[in-house]
C-alpha cells in the first residue's frame, strides 16, 4: 500500500515553510498490516491528557516492523530518543454484566452478575520515536512479554536504533527483560551479582546492604535482624 507525504505550509512574515503533517496511528497502523499480514499491531488509547497513544507491537516481527517504520519515505523515524520498562503484575478484573427483567407489575428491573477473572501480568519494553529528517513524533511502540517468569524475552531494536543499546540495558537490568540481539546485554546500574530487578513492582527491598559498612537509621534498623545478638560486656 502506498502513502504520500501530508504537508501543509505556514507563512512567518516573508517566509513560507512546508511542514509535513504525521500521519495518525489507525493510518499507520492500516499500512503495517498491509505490509506485513498477520502481525499483530494493535493501537492501545491513552486516555489521559496527553493522549499519547501507542502501537503494540507482536515479538514476532516487530524488529522488521521497526525497520520498516525508520525506513518508510513517509514516515523516516530515524531517532529513538527513550526507551523504558514497564512492569504489569496480575491483576484481578471484575465483569458486570446488566440483565433487565420485567417484574410483575410490568416495571423493568436491572439485575447485575459480577464475576472475577485473574488478569495474567506482563513486562513491557515502549520506544518514543522520532523523525529528525522531517521532525515529526513521536510514534511511540512498545512490545510485551508472555509472562514476567519464564517468557521475558523480546527482539532487541538496537539493530534499528543504536540509541537504544544502553536503554534496553537499563530495562534488562532494572525490569528483566531480556533482549535477544543485543549486541552487549548486561546490568548497567546494579553489579552483575545483584539478585532480582529493583523496578519491578513487587521487588522487596533488602534487609541489608552489603555496600553500607556503617548502616544507620532505617538502614540499621532492618540489618540488625542478620547480625549475631552481642552478649552483655561482663563487669571487671
């Protein structure tokens, strides 16, 4: 499917400048399932202020998907100018379904049925994108994970976007995400020791900190549950 450039001018005293208007993301998305048929591009809404809407992208052939979307004459999103984590644990979600029923004397009734289903969590990589060639953006994407256990592994887009090679370093090491094809994917923050991903939402804090030779306050408070009980000083 082909696309042309949208653009509009605005005139600044003598000047007149061509402004490229960026094309939305149904529109966008229309074009990837043209291109690649059977992926999975999903427009997710943002209903807050901003309103800055994303493209969820399938693992599967989101790496070609981003080659595309930095490569495309109109789109060119040859910047990516931040990439972060975001943790999704389970959550519990409550239907309610209405049922009207029309009571004896003729007057209708709404009856509701709640039920409870488990929402399974997730890890999320999302990507802000940007056109420095025709300063347009964002498009911002983001991928999911299958789970937040065993299924924590994404296509990395350091490949498309070498900015992206310490971010997605962040996001390994602070959220787990592990980022097959990248090209040097280690902890960037913590040690390479360190046990577990500090940003994730149910990470717990240690008790004790192996870099605190002195703990104090609150710090201390908590070690003193892994030091040996000191015996009273005996009197001379």
């Amino acid at each position: 499917m082909s696309a042309r450039h949208a653009n509009s001018q605005l005139s600044i005293g003598k000047f007149i400048f061509t402004v490229t208007i960026l094309e939305t993301l149904e529109q966008i998305r229309d074009r990837l399932l043209a291109r690649f048929p059977g992926a999975a591009v999903v427009v997710v809404p943002n209903p807050v202020v901003a309103a800055q809407s994303s493209l969820l992208l399938g693992a599967a052939q989101a790496r070609d998907i981003a080659l595309f979307l930095r490569d495309d004459p109109v789109l060119r999103l040859d910047y990516c100018s931040n990439a972060t984590g975001v943790d999704w644990p389970e959550k519990e979600i409550i239907d309610t379904v209405k049922t009207t029923i029309a009571q004896p004397d003729g007057a209708p009734k709404i009856f509701e049925r709640k039920t409870k289903r488990l929402q399974p969590g997730c890890l999320e990589a999302v990507y802000h994108l940007y056109s420095t060639r025709l300063q347009h953006g964002p498009v911002i994407i983001r991928m999911r994970t299958g789970n937040r256990t065993d299924q924590v592994t994404l296509p990395s887009l350091t490949p498309v976007w070498r900015s992206c090679e310490f971010q997605e370093r962040e996001i390994y090491d602070l959220f787990g995400i592990v980022f097959d094809g990248h090209p040097d994917l280690r902890r960037i923050l913590m040690w390479d020791e360190f046990k577990d991903h500090p940003m994730r939402k149910d990470y717990v804090e240690p008790d004790d900190y192996e870099w605190e030779p002195t703990p104090h306050d609150e710090v201390l408070a908590k070690a003193k549950a892994h030091y040996p009980a000191q015996s009273p000083k005996s009197e001379a």
